[in-house]
C-alpha cells in the first residue's frame, strides 16, 4: 500500500513539473543563446567536489544539465541561484 502511495506522488510530481529535458552542457548554453535575456536557475550539489545544475525553459520544455565545472552564459543572461534543484528522476 505504501508503494502505490509513493508511486503516485512521483506520478503527480512529474505531472506538475511538466516535461524535464536532461541535456549536456554545451546543449544547455546553446539552448541559452537561442534567447535574449534568457533566465536560467543554477545550484550547486556536492560533498567532496562541487558540481553545478542548471535548468531553463525554451518552447514550453524545461532543459536541465550538470556540469562539473560552472557554465558561462551569453551576456544578458539572468541567472537565479537556488538552494537546490529538484528533477523527478
């Protein structure tokens, strides 16, 4: 019974999100320089490294990447830091 309750929280979180495209790096800067004054929310995660997340939104998509290393965005880009990220998995 507690696995069918958990089961539909995820499915209900993963409605209210919408639909999370998971791209790498460089995919997510071109999507970024697609768009004048794109907005792109980014936190960091790690406990012996560091390691940054970043997610924006382009043609009714959200696009999520992590990197190892922190992105530099096109000027004009308006970034938001976040405690933290969360993407249904």
């Amino acid at each position: 019974m507690a696995a069918t309750a958990a089961a539909a929280a995820a499915m209900q979180a993963l409605k209210a999100s919408g639909v999370i495209v998971h791209v790498e790096p460089q995919e997510i800067l071109r999507v970024v320089s697609q768009q004048s004054g794109a907005l792109v929310v980014r936190s960091t995660f790690g406990i012996l490294s560091t390691h940054y997340s970043y997610i924006t939104s382009y043609k009714g998509l959200a696009f999520y990447a992590t990197s190892p290393t922190p992105l530099e965005f096109p000027a004009g880009t308006e970034l938001i830091d976040a405690k933290s990220i969360w993407v249904p998995g």
